[in-house]
C-alpha cells in the first residue's frame, strides 16, 4: 500500500511540475499565447517570429535552470542533512557557497588590485562561472583535506562554518575598499539569478549535474545507514571515511555548480528536505531523492514565476522570493506538525 501511495504522489507531483514549467515559460513582459508556446517547443512555427527567439533563448532556459538549481540545492540539503544528523543543515554548510562568492568577490571588487578587468574582459559570459567554480574548489579542497585529519562528522561541519566566516570576512575587507558600481556588480550578482544563461553554459551545467545525481544514487546504503549512526553503519560493513568524503564530494560539486551558474540561492537546500519527508513520511532515501529533487524543481519554479511579476517587465530576486515566500510555508508546515524529522 505504502508504494503505491508513493507511486501517486510522485505521478501528482510529477505532472504538477510539468504544469509550471509551461506557466513559468508562458510568463514574461511579452504575452504569448499557450498554442504558440507549444508551438515552439515541438518544433512548429508560431504567429510571430519573434516569440520563438523569446520562448527558446531567454523563457526554456530559464525554467531548465530552475529545475536544475531547485532539484540540485534540495538534493545537497538531504545529503548533508544526512550525513551531520543536524535538521539545520544545507548545501552551503560547508562554506562551498562562500569559496565561489568569494570568487566573484576577487573577480569583481578585487579587480583593481587583482587585474579582475582584464579577466573580466577576455572571457566575458565565463568569468563569472570560472571564478566562482575555482573559489569553489580552493575551499572544497580545504574540507576534504580536513575531513581526512579529523574523525568525528560535527568537526567538519564547524570546520565548514569557519572556512564561511573566514570567506565572508575577506569579502567585507575587498568590499570597503573597492568602488560603489563594483560594490553594487557583486550586489547584484548575490541576489542570485536563474536567467542569462546560453544553451551552451546550460549544457555544461547538466554535464556536472548529472556526475552528481549519478554519484548521489550510487549511495543510497551508505545514506540510510548514516541515518542510525556511523557505529551502525560500520556494522553494516559501510567504508565511513571513504562514504563521507564521496557525500563531501557530491555535495560539493553541485553546490559549487550552481552557484557559479546561479549565484547563492537560499532557502530551498535547508527546507524541501524536511517538506519531502513530511510528505513521504520516510527516511528512506530511495524515496526522498526522487521525491526531494522533484518538490526543489517545483518549488524553485513557483519562486521564479512569482518572481517575474506578471504583465510587469522587472523581475524580482529569486534569493527573496525563495526566502519570502518560502520561509512562512516550512514554519507553518513545521508547526502544523510539531515535530521535525532527520
């Protein structure tokens, strides 16, 4: 009974993110119609030429983002959630996020100092991407190296925290002493973004975030063993050290990923997490990974869509909306409730 409950509620859910990926599309500053869009999509000519170059360059993209970004940072949380026992951790625990805004920071407010302007220049749409990823790693190879020096879990969790504050730290130094507009480019930038980016950025994206779900399915006895404790899972013949760093790894490489991509997107890595399992109600993780990346996809385009302010031609950040109108939803939720699960 139990499966076929699930069953349903991955079909719903399912054909629910189906339906916003077409409203999320069908939304902008230019109103098109829902037979062209379809139109559009398989292949066909609409009414105008126009809303082709719209729907294909600037709208699908879009939502592929949003459904790459959501499901992504949701799978991070769970793993990390995991891994610490901690229902208060995320995707960006380990300080990732931080090493590739840090990146940025170096790329944007350091230029003068660092010669950012010129790389800033020469590789134009990838700067930022190069920057926040090389960020990324420089931390991600700090955590693994202390992952390996220490043997309880929570020490690389605080080790994770200070390598953020150590980050956010150097960024307030480069802040002050760099110009308004620079002040304002990485402003900006943090605000995070799901749009911008071209077929060719979105295809290496889904290269590096299929290594990852890849990586993530391979280790789903590990996941559910950690739920119980590392000294039952050694009983289970499980490799802590070498499961832990694989999880360090995965978490690491989607987390750098997106926020490169993206910019750091909060909210959904913390909370999709804790909604799967109020949902699923299971601990299993061959149910909450599917379950986990589909409800972050959903979320994250729910997010966008409020995000474009029909009819209107702004576009809110998406770092506020996820917040805003997501952090009410989990409370609520977490209330009704009265218990939180890990």
């Amino acid at each position: 009974m139990k499966n076929k409950s699930y069953t349903k509620h991955f079909i719903l859910l399912s054909v629910l993110l189906m339906i916003l990926f077409f409203v999320n599309v069908s939304l902008g500053s230019v109103s098109i119609p829902l037979e062209d869009i379809f139109k559009i999509i398989t292949g066909n000519v609409p009414a105008k030429e126009s809303w082709a170059t719209i729907i294909l360059n600037f709208r699908l993209p879009k939502a592929i983002t949003a459904i790459l970004v959501g499901s992504g940072l949701s799978i991070c949380g769970l793993l990390m959630q995991t891994l610490f026992r901690n229902p208060l951790a995320g995707p960006f625990v380990l300080g990732i996020s931080s090493g590739a805004s840090l990146g940025v920071a170096i790329l944007i407010l350091g230029s003068s100092v660092f010669g950012g302007f010129l790389l800033t220049n020469s590789l134009s749409i990838w700067s930022l991407p190069i920057a926040a990823s090389l960020g990324a790693f420089l931390v991600l190879s700090a955590v693994i190296i202390a992952a390996n020096k220490v043997r309880n879990t929570m020490s690389i969790l605080i080790i994770g925290l200070m390598f953020g504050s150590l980050t956010s730290a150097v960024i307030s130094v480069l802040a002050y002493f760099s110009e308004a507009d620079q002040i304002q480019q990485y402003l900006f930038w943090s605000f995070g973004s799901l749009g911008n980016l071209s077929w060719n950025e979105i295809l290496v994206f889904s290269i590096i975030y299929s290594i990852g779900i890849l990586g993530t399915l391979s280790i789903i006895k590990p996941l559910n063993s950690f739920l119980l404790g590392e000294n039952y899972a050694k009983s289970l013949g499980i490799n802590i050290k070498k499961s832990r760093n694989i999880i360090l790894l995965i978490t690491s490489i989607l987390t750098g990923v997106i926020t490169a991509f993206s910019g750091p997107i909060a909210f959904v890595g913390l909370a999709v997490p804790h909604i799967a399992r109020m949902f699923f109600t299971t601990s299993n993780h061959k149910i909450l990974i599917p379950a986990v990346a589909i409800l972050g996809a959903i979320i994250l385009l729910i997010c966008d869509s409020i995000a474009q302010l029909p009819t209107s031609e702004f576009t809110l950040p998406i770092n506020a909306i996820t917040s805003l109108f997501g952090a009410p939803v989990v409370i609520w939720l977490l209330v009704r409730k009265k218990k939180i699960y890990v």
